[in-house]
C-alpha cells in the first residue's frame, strides 16, 4: 500500500509492485446489481439461467478505480479520477464468486502544472493457478 502525502511522492513508487491485501471476489448480489444497473441480458452473465456465469469485463473495469483509491492514499490533493484505460487484455473469464488477486504497478509519473497523472499496470490473478486472466494499463489524475 502506498501512504503518502503529496502526488509528486508517487515517483518513489516507480516500478514498484504493490498487491492488494485480500483476495477479491464478486458475489451474485454484486453481479445482479451490475446486470440492473447496465441492463446486459447476455446469457452467460445471468446467474439465474447460467450454472457458470461470467462476470462481464466491464463490471471489472468499473470497479478498478476503488481498488486503485484502497492502495494509493495520497492527502493533500482535491480529488483524484480514472482518466484513461488502456490496453486492456482479458485473457480467460472470471466466474461468479471466483476469488483474485490484484496487483498494481506504477509505471509513469507525469506533471502538467499543478496536476500528476499516474499511469499504472494492473494485472489480475486466479490464486489457485497464479496465471493472468486479465492485464489493463491506467492513468489516474491526481490534482
């Protein structure tokens, strides 16, 4: 986890790998929130007509910025938001209540006046196997 107090100290950060406490899992409650919520009526999302569902590669993207907001904890800023997801790769499907892990990379600092923007790699994980199912880069802006 990083703690620290202004965004110019993310540069110490560079390179370093950071994994989340816990392992991460997405229930049938969160699931079927998202499913009202996006209004997705594919089948292998639907937990109630599919034994297996998948959870849908955006569910897992929207959820990243509260994920990056739990390890990166910088205090003097006004606000910090998700600008940009790049490269975004799902290699194999996460399933409902499929346990992951998540770990983060930072891998740019850039400043454009009084703003930062932090471009970082994040990669998901089945425990089991330790094999990548999902690789996505992200910029986060820091003010």
């Amino acid at each position: 986890m990083i703690n620290i107090k202004i965004p110019s100290q993310l540069s110490d950060y560079i390179d370093q790998k950071i994994i989340y406490p816990d392992n991460i899992k997405f229930g049938k409650a969160d699931l079927n929130h998202f499913l009202r919520l996006s209004q997705d009526q594919t089948d292998i999302h639907n937990p109630e007509t599919t034994e297996q569902p998948v959870i849908p590669g955006n569910m897992i993207l929207m959820m990243m910025p509260r994920f990056i907001q739990q390890m990166i904890k910088v205090e003097e800023i006004q606000s910090v938001m998700t600008v940009s997801y790049d490269k975004i790769s799902f290699k194999s499907p996460l399933h409902l209540d499929q346990e992951f892990k998540l770990s983060l990379t930072c891998t740019n600092l850039r400043k454009r006046g009084e703003t930062y923007f932090l471009s970082q790699e994040i990669k998901l994980k089945h425990p089991a196997d330790s094999m990548v199912f999902c690789q996505i880069q992200i910029n986060d802006l820091y003010r």
